[in-house]
C-alpha cells in the first residue's frame, strides 16, 4: 500500500512541476510581463497558506484516504481545465490564475493528508525510510519536472505538458483508490 502512496504521490508531482513550468510560460507569452508570471506566485501562495492551516486538521477528523480522493480528484480537474483550454487556445489571463489559486489550495490539503497516511501503513520502525524515499520522491520531481516540461513544450507544446500532468493526477487517484479506509479511529 505504500508503494503505491509513493508511486502515486512522485508521478503527480512531476506532472505538477511540469504544469508549473507550463503556466509560466503561458502567462509570459500571453502577457510579456514578468509581473504577471511573478503574480502566479501570489495566487499560489495565499491559498497555500490560508488552506494550509486547516489541512492537516480537517486530514485529523476524517478518512485520510477518501480525503485525499477529493483533493486529489480536485487537482486532477484543474490540470484538466488548463489542458483543455491550452488545446481550445483560449487567452484567458484570469482562468490561468484562477487554476494556480485551486491548486494551491488543494495542494495544501492533499499533501498534509498524504503524509498522515504513511504511519497508517508501515510500521513504526520503517518510518523514517519512508520519509526519505518521499523526500527523493520530491527532490526527483522537483528536478526532473522542470526539466521535462522544458522538452515536452519544446516539442509537443504546453498542451502536452498539461495533458501529462493531467495523466498523472489519474495515476495518483488509482493508486489513492487502491488503498485501505483509513477512518480517524485508530491513530
């Protein structure tokens, strides 16, 4: 069950640096402003930090898995809107905008859940192995998806990108799917 927790959790956040690359690039074509494109920061971070504060608890009070169904389900349908409208073309400054604020508040929530899951499903002493094969798991993401997103637009363009990252949200919501319950009881 763990392995499929990682697996779900390394693929959706490749795909989500990718998108990340994605966005930007799209805000600066559409905008020529490396404003806007620093904007997308802002819209990023505020709902990280405002749904951070109630993710872990709300991941606390419920099933963590079903919790992280949702906010997963949430972030796959926000790839999807961005894939959609980079095939449909559309110039939408604020759509783009709107998306990052979602996935940041979203990300807020799946993330604190995702990790409470990990001591529900190994034991106490493999732990601290699981921490650092999650961190490896982050530090891949954080390095290949960039990079990745650079040949994937280079290449096919930034509807690829999002359609990948779109992919990848499905990869993670199967492996979230094949979990066990994990009701509050019994922390």
């Amino acid at each position: 069950a763990y392995r499929r927790l990682w697996i779900g959790s390394t693929v959706s956040f490749l795909g989500a640096q990718m998108t990340g690359v994605a966005v930007a690039i799209q805000v600066y074509v559409l905008t020529g402003s490396s404003f806007a494109v620093g904007a997308i920061g802002i819209c990023m971070l505020v709902p990280m930090i405002v749904f951070g504060l109630y993710g872990g608890a709300v991941a606390d009070v419920m099933d963590r898995r079903r919790l992280a169904l949702m906010s997963s389900t949430g972030l796959a349908i926000t790839s999807v809107v961005l894939a959609v409208q980079a095939f449909a073309g559309a110039q939408l400054l604020w759509l783009l905008y709107v998306c990052v604020a979602l996935q940041g508040a979203l990300t807020a929530i799946n993330n604190p859940t995702r990790m409470a899951m990990i001591p529900r499903l190994l034991p106490r002493e493999l732990l601290t192995s699981a921490n650092a094969l999650g961190q490896l798991g982050h530090n891949l993401g954080f390095t290949l998806g960039p990079l990745l997103a650079g040949v994937v637009i280079g290449w096919f363009g930034l509807q690829a990108a999002y359609t990948l990252d779109a992919i990848g949200f499905g990869v993670a919501l199967y492996t979230l799917y094949r979990l066990p319950p994990m009701p509050v009881a019994g922390d």
